[in-house]
C-alpha cells in the first residue's frame, strides 16, 4: 500500500491507496461530500463506489419524493453505521451517496446525504472501476439525474 498525500485544502485527511482500492481517514470537522469529490477529482476512473463508517453531526437527509427531497438537519453527533455510493467522474464527478445513522437510543434510519460533517474519524474506502462509462442523466418522469452505465 502507498500512501497518498492529503487533498489541497483539505483539513488533515489521510489517504491510502493499492491499485484500484484507496482508504481515506477524515479528521473532526471535515465535509464528508468535498473530501470524497476531492478524492475523485482528476483521478481518471469513470465510476467510484464509496463505501464508509464512522460518527457524523451538522448534517442534512433527504428522501426523495416525486422530484423534491423531503429535507431534515441534523446538528447533534450521531454513529454513521453505513455510507454507501458512487461517484460519476464523466466531465464534472457527482457525489451520490445515501447514509444509514444511529441516535444514542440506537435508534437508526436514513436517507440521501445533502451535507454532513466528521465528528471524531470517519473510514471512507474508495472501489475504481476503470474504463467503466458512466454519466448522470435527467430522466424527466423520474425528474431524478439517473446513473447510466455504458
């Protein structure tokens, strides 16, 4: 494995990669959005799928309803059990990620992330699938951008 260097502008995130697998370690206060958009920019491959764990606050959920997202912040820390996504690199990448989080009763749902950020660590890996064609692509009566895979 080599590391990486950390993403200009970027807090203190801390970077891993072997082959097409990379791990990103993000510090207290970090966008969990940019610094995987960071980590996407300019890397060539055409479809990423993120995957991640960790604590979360200061974000925003949504639930997509027939065009709106139904939206609900969030300031408190909550345990981020899951993250899971993809990133459409062709022309300007696109963050599509959906988290599943937990509240101290245990509580947990979810929904797609709109914003959030790092509290304590979060573990973000990072799959590259080269030479995969992919781009988001408004589907009218969906009224949703829609991954198209060719």
């Amino acid at each position: 494995m080599v590391p990486a260097d950390a993403v200009p502008g970027v807090f203190d995130m801390q970077r891993a990669r072997s082959g097409n697998l990379e791990l990103l370690r993000l510090e207290h206060g970090e966008d969990i959005l940019e610094s995987v958009l960071g980590a996407a920019k300019g890397d060539g491959a055409t479809l990423i799928i993120s995957t991640g764990l960790g604590m979360i606050h200061d974000f925003e959920l949504g639930y997509f309803d027939r065009g709106n997202y139904l939206r609900k912040a969030f300031d408190e820390p909550f345990e981020l059990l899951s993250m899971a996504g993809t990133v459409s690199s062709e022309g300007e990448p696109r963050v599509h990620i959906h988290v599943t989080v937990a509240d101290k009763e245990h509580g947990a749902f979810g929904g797609h992330l709109l914003r959030g950020k790092v509290w304590m660590s979060n573990e973000i890996g990072l799959l590259r699938l080269d030479g995969v064609s992919t781009c988001r692509e408004f589907d009218p009566v969906k009224r949703v951008g829609i991954l198209n895979i060719r």
